[in-house]
C-alpha cells in the first residue's frame, strides 16, 4: 500500500497546533472588564407583587388540596 505523504502545508499546520496546544495564552480581550457600564435599579413595584402573590395562593391551594386527597386515600385504604 501506498503511505499518504503530507505536503508543506499540512507539515506547518499540524507544527503551528502542537505549538499552540503546549502552550496557553490569555488573549488581551479577555482581561478587559466592562466596568464602565451602569447598573440599571430596578424598584419592586406594586404589579411584581401582584403576581408573587397570585403564585403563592395558587401553590398554597395545590398542596391542600393534595394533602386533602392524600389523606382521603390513606382513611380509605385503612378501612378496607
């Protein structure tokens, strides 16, 4: 059989990645912060509320009424 030969420039290449994987370099752009931005504050307002609210009755009312069903289960099972 044949041996596949490399050419020139797949010899530069595969030199070029084993350099690269030997050695690790932090790229400039990845030292840079963006602390110049601002913060924007957001206020808790009155419809934020609304909805945390809605969403605490609602799973308030599941879980009674899963207990509820559990314990009709457990009366049921224990008499029979």
């Amino acid at each position: 059989m044949n041996r596949n030969r490399k050419t020139r420039k797949e010899k530069i290449r595969s030199e070029n990645r084993r350099k690269d994987s030997q050695t690790f370099q932090v790229k400039e752009e990845w030292l840079k912060t963006g602390t110049n931005k601002e913060k924007m504050v957001v206020l808790s307002d009155e419809p934020e509320n609304k909805y945390l609210r809605l969403d605490l009755t609602k799973t308030f009312l599941l879980s009674m009424l899963v207990l509820a069903l559990e314990l009709a289960f457990w009366q049921y099972l224990s008499r029979h």
